[in-house]
C-alpha cells in the first residue's frame, strides 16, 4: 500500500512540475533582475508630481 502511495506522489509531483512549466512559474525569483527606471519613466513621474506640487501651493496661497 505503501509503494502505491509514493508512486502516486511521484506522479503528482511530475505533473506539478510539467504544469508549473507550461505556466513558466518554475523560474528563480532570486535570479531576476528588477526592472529599472527608464528617463522617460523618470521624466513624466517628475512632471505629474511639480504638478501636483504646483496644485497644492496654489491651494494654500
């Protein structure tokens, strides 16, 4: 019964395994580089906030 049992597990462990590849969920996480902050990214994160700065003091004065 219990060799039944392992070899089931097997069986579910590999198609676990084959599952998790066709969704490309078996990659490192550890290994992937983040992303980065293009300029342009940079540039228009910098517009929207002078605008919202530029809001908020015409608010207050």
């Amino acid at each position: 019964m219990s060799d039944d049992m392992t070899e089931r597990d097997r069986r579910i462990d590999l198609q676990t395994r084959e599952i998790a590849q066709e969704a490309k969920l078996d990659t490192d996480l550890e290994s992937m580089v983040p992303p980065r902050w293009r300029g342009s990214t940079v540039l228009v994160v910098s517009v929207i906030l002078l605008a919202f700065a530029i809001m908020i003091a015409s608010i207050l004065f």
